[in-house]
C-alpha cells in the first residue's frame, strides 16, 4: 500500500508496517532528471532506476517490488506501524 502524506510517498507492507518512503518532486512540469530518478529509487530501496520506472508503469507488480524493498532494508531499520 502507497499512500500520500505531506510531500511524501509511504510505502507499507501487508502487515501495514512502513518499509519505505520518498518525497515528491514539485518542481517544474517537466520530465524529471536521470539523477532525482535514482534517488528517488534508492529512497524506495529498489536496486536500479528502471526498478522505479517499472513500478510506476506497473509491469512490476507489488508483490515484487516489496520483495525487492524488504530484500534492501539496511539490517536494524527501524519499521514503522501505521
């Protein structure tokens, strides 16, 4: 589950427990940059760019993309309940 709050993007597992999150680009209209693109990916904790490009077209289902997130967490990261 994705849900908005403020300017970022939460992203939580089945179990409602915070994984990851990004804040939102509110810049200019336009397409954003190869570089906000990645950090917004590593903020997510998926392994490349594409990863996020994939996940936002939506070949990448969630089931996988949270696999992929879990897989990233930095051991000891605290996870946050709703």
């Amino acid at each position: 589950m994705a849900t908005l709050e403020s300017d970022n993007v939460i992203i939580r597992n089945e179990q409602g427990i915070q994984i990851a999150s990004t804040s939102i680009s509110k810049g200019s209209k336009e397409t954003l940059r190869a570089g906000r693109v990645s950090a917004m990916a590593r903020q997510l904790g998926l392994d490349t760019a594409q990863q996020l490009v994939d996940l936002i077209k939506c070949p990448l289902s969630r089931e996988d993309a949270l696999k992929i997130i879990e897989r990233n967490r930095p051991p000891g990261t605290p996870r946050q309940h709703r």
